[in-house]
C-alpha cells in the first residue's frame, strides 16, 4: 500500500485495542506538567490568550510580532472564535470528534502548552483541510436531501460509511493534529512532544490508524520537532498554498494571506 494511502486513510480497518487510558497516564506520572482538556467557553478564552502570547506574539514560523493591548485584545477574541468553533462543548455529540489539550504548571497553574486534535474533511487534490463548520454542512446538506428511507437506513451506520456515502468524491476524513504552542521559555524541553503524544492516543481513540499535520516548509523549529523527533514523514507539498500572518494595524490587527509552500505530514499511530 503506498505510503500516501497507508497514513491518510480514513479509518483504520483492523484497530489496535486503544491505549489512549494507560498511555495518558504515563504521562501524567512521568511529566512535572498537568494536562486537561479545554472545553469551556472560560477554558477556551485562556487558552486563546496563551495561544496569542506563545504562538502569534512569538510566533517560530516568523518574527515576533509587537502588539499593544488593544492589538492583543482583538487577536485573543479572533483566535477564540476559532477555538470555539473547532473545540467548544456541545449540548449534543459532535459528528467529527475535536479535542483541545492544555498543559499547565503545577505550581503556578498557569498554562504552558496546548495542542488541539481534530477529525477533518480532506480535500484530495491540495490536502486542504476544511473548516469545520464547512465540513459539517457536508453531511448536513447531503443527508437533507436524502428521502426518509435513505435517512433511516443510515441512521446505524459508522462514521467511515457516513463519509463514503455523504461526502463528495475524493475526500476522506483524517485525524489533524493542529494550534501547537508552547511557553517561549520551556521550549525544547520535551513539552512538545508529550503533547503531540496526547494527539496521537486521541486518533486511535477515535478509531484513526493515521494522524497527519500541515506545517510551512520554512518553519525549521516545528519540523524539526514533528520529521526529526516524532518521526512524520512527508506525504503532501503544495506550493500554491498561503499562510497566514498577523499583521498590527492602527488599533487592530489584520490578518494576511502569503505565499507559502505547505506541507503535508502523516505518521501512523
């Protein structure tokens, strides 16, 4: 099976029994950091400012960035937003499973890491991974234009039938490891990694024998962590992506579209 294929599959056929339970507390003994899940709306907010102070404000794929107050304020409640949309608790189950990781200090509580793990909608051609609340509308659209018969015979079925059945051709749903960051003062101590661990256990949770990730080709730092320490292989480079830059303008900030080339990772877990 090519090596594309073997790491983006949809789901896995045959599944390992899940150790995302022991695995996760390995971790807990072994690290000097605590970890949780970000669900609430508060939970998300101090997650979004962390997010700003660690990845945009020191952001490794460019310079850092200078913001004022009144800068920062508006990019926090930009990134929450997103945050919300991808990771927020729900009153009813999400169709496409989405986790947001924090990692804190024990002895101060506050945040040091995050990371979030999502099922995405790929599309096949670019690797593009769809926003959420479009890929929702996929199987939303699709099922409402089903008559009640189609409905009902897939009311029992697995989310790989869901996707073979509903999606459009081609696209197929993949485990995302995505909004890594980690304090600029514990950098390159270990922290990184434990936290795309966490992601890891989440995708065979969910049922995935892949997990793939999209990082800019020029961002050495975070390759070096996910090709040199993690052991993700490239599998996708499209040279006509953009990537996105955080721009400070009078009193707010702009967000801007550069050409970048954005490549593709997979690791099978």
């Amino acid at each position: 099976m090519p090596l594309l294929v073997a790491l983006l599959s949809p789901l896995a056929v045959a599944l390992r029994a899940p150790q995302f339970a022991p695995r996760a507390a390995q971790v807990r003994a072994s690290a000097t950091v605590n970890f949780e899940q970000a669900k609430s709306e508060a939970a998300l907010a101090e997650a979004a400012a962390f997010f700003v102070d660690s990845f945009w404000a020191a952001s490794t794929a460019t310079t850092a960035v200078a913001l004022t107050a009144a800068q920062r304020s508006q990019l926090e409640s930009q990134q929450l937003d997103d945050m919300e949309a991808r990771y927020a608790e729900l009153v009813g189950k999400r169709r496409l499973e989405s986790a947001l990781w924090v990692a804190r200090d024990p002895a101060s509580s506050a945040i040091i890491g995050c990371v979030g793990c999502e099922v995405a909608v790929v599309k096949p051609a670019t690797r593009q991974v769809l926003p959420r609340r479009y890929s929702e509308s996929l199987f939303t659209s699709a099922l409402g234009e089903m008559g009640a018969r189609e409905r009902n015979e897939l009311r029992s079925a697995s989310l790989e039938q869901l996707a073979a059945t509903l999606l459009p051709p081609g696209h197929f749903l993949c485990a995302v490891l995505s909004n890594l960051a980690v304090s600029p003062n514990i950098r390159r101590g270990g922290l990184g990694r434990q936290l795309c661990e966490r992601c890891e256990e989440a995708a065979r949770e969910w049922g995935f024998n892949g997990l793939m990730l999209q990082v800019e080709e020029g961002n050495a730092a975070a390759r070096g962590l996910y090709e040199g320490k993690l052991g993700y292989r490239l599998t996708f480079a499209d040279d006509c992506a953009s990537g996105t830059r955080v721009v400070p303008d009078g009193a707010g900030v702009a967000i801007e579209d550069v050409p970048v080339t954005l490549l593709t990772l997979g690791k099978q877990v």
